[in-house]
C-alpha cells in the first residue's frame, strides 16, 4: 500500500549551489570586463578617480601599452588586446557555460586543451617577438579570445 503523501520522502534533493557559483562566477566575469571599458569611458566623463583605480588595478596584470590596447572615446583600454580577449572569452564562455555542459560539471580542462589553445597566442607573441611578422590587435584579441574561452570549458575526457 503507497504511503500518504505527508510521508512521502523525495529520492532526489536539489542543490542550488552549482547555480549559485555559476551566478557568482558569472556576475563577477562581467563586472570585470565592464571595468576594461568603463576605465576610458570614466576619462571621457571626467571621472578621473574612478579612471585611476581601474587602470591602477589593472596595471598589476597587464602592460597596457598604448600601441597594444583598443581605444575608445579617445583613450585606451584598462588592459591591451590580448588580455581584453583573454578576459572576453573568460567571460562569454562562463556566460554560454549553462547552454554548452551540465552546469553541475566541476571538471576542469585538461592540461592538453589549455596548451592546445595557447599555442596561436604563444605562436602570435613568438613571431611577433622575433620580428617575423608584425602581429595585430585582432590577432592579439583571437588568441586570448580562444584561451580564455577554453580555460572555462572542457572537451570530453577520453583519459581515465
């Protein structure tokens, strides 16, 4: 005989946390990929202070060389190209998390994958360096697109 309802225990619990850290993860990512745009659009506005602290924050991560960095209303970018793709990607790859994996997944990538998408930014910064060819904003920006996006994601494991 089935029991009442009132006494009816679940199999199953729901456990809110995984949502919670993506929302953290989520909200956070995005602050700091507004403060990388907020920076010069706060020197525009004449909120020098607010301008300072971010490109002061910034400046612990990044070189921020003028002729490395997107502009916007006549100033520079809180970071160069290359780590504003980092950053983007992080941030569009925590955001599409949901819609690509079980958003209670809590495996990392593994080690091939994060190598695997350094190499066109190893390759861009190596060339670069070495004076074979004159690497760009876009390229800069693609190669930390790719990196920052695949530091979130992970590719199915075939390893045990």
């Amino acid at each position: 005989m089935p029991l009442p309802a009132d006494e009816y225990i679940p199999q199953h619990t729901r456990n809110r946390r995984p949502l919670l850290v993506w929302l953290l993860v989520s909200v956070g990512a995005l602050v700091v990929s507004l403060m990388i745009v907020s920076a010069p659009l706060a020197v525009a506005g004449n909120h020098n202070l607010v301008a300072f602290a971010i490109y002061r924050t910034f400046s612990t991560v990044c070189h921020q060389l003028p002729e490395r960095s997107f502009f916007i209303a006549g100033h520079q970018f809180a970071v160069c190209a290359r780590c504003t793709g980092l950053y983007l990607g992080f941030t569009l790859a925590v955001l599409l998390y949901p819609l690509i994996r079980p958003i209670r997944t809590t495996v990392t990538p593994a080690r091939k994958w994060l190598f695997l998408a350094a190499m066109p930014l190893a390759v861009d910064f190596g060339l670069g360096f070495l004076g074979v060819w004159e690497n760009t904003h876009s390229s800069r920006l693609l190669s930390g697109l790719l990196l920052g996006a695949v530091s979130v994601l992970r590719a199915p494991q075939t390893e045990p």
